[in-house]
C-alpha cells in the first residue's frame, strides 16, 4: 500500500489541500515529510510539465497515483451535465487532456466535481 498526499498547481482554489504551489516542490515535501506517492489536482494539465515531474518522481521512488480533476470545475465551472453545450464540449476537452496526463504516471483519473450534478437531484 502507498501512502499519497494531494497536491496541487499555485492555481487551485480548493482549500483542503496539504500542499498548493510549485507541483516539483510539493513532489519534495511529500517525499521529505515521508509519503510514498502523491495524487496531482491540476485545473488545467497544459500548465504542468509532466515529463519533468515523472523525473523527479521516478529518483524519487515515489508515484502519481491519481490524477484529480475537480480544479477545473471549481475555477472554470467545467461539467458534464451543464445545460450549455459548450460547456459540456469543453468538459469533454480538459478531461482527454487530463487523461493524457494521467496516462504519463500510469495513474487513475479522479471524476469527481467534474461530473457535474443537477439541480433538484442528488
């Protein structure tokens, strides 16, 4: 079993997050701090070198291990079930760049936020 902490790009507005910033620095702490592995919330995966931090995370020996997508709806309102079909197309769009990232790391992607919800369900 890995033990994996979140962390997450400068940009991320979700407060309940153990490390926001620089995703190589936060890569180091956790591995400082004595995690295995880290899961990545990134709104946008443009804005992150992946290759860079697979390096580093492969001197490590750590892993990503998950990939969370839920910046992108908490910044930019991206969901699956919005009304507008552009949103929606948009959705479609950052979730095949997300799992392109994913993919680098060999890691799971995280459909939470994301997924949207409907008003009046649960």
């Amino acid at each position: 079993m890995k033990l994996a902490l979140v962390i997450s790009t400068g940009d991320a507005s979700f407060d309940a997050l153990a490390f926001k910033g620089d995703l190589i620095n936060g890569v180091k702490m956790a591995k400082e701090i004595g995690y295995d592995a880290v899961e990545i919330a990134v709104r946008d995966p443009r804005s992150v070198d992946a290759e860079e931090v697979k390096k580093l995370l492969d001197e490590l020996k750590m892993k990503a291990v998950a990939v969370g997508t839920g910046q992108a709806f908490l910044v930019e309102k991206l969901n699956m079930v919005d009304p507008d079909p552009e949103i929606r197309r948009k959705t479609v769009e950052r979730l095949k760049l997300h799992t392109d990232f994913a993919s680098v790391f060999g890691a799971f992607l995280v459909i939470g936020f994301i997924r949207g919800w409907r008003r009046g369900r649960s």
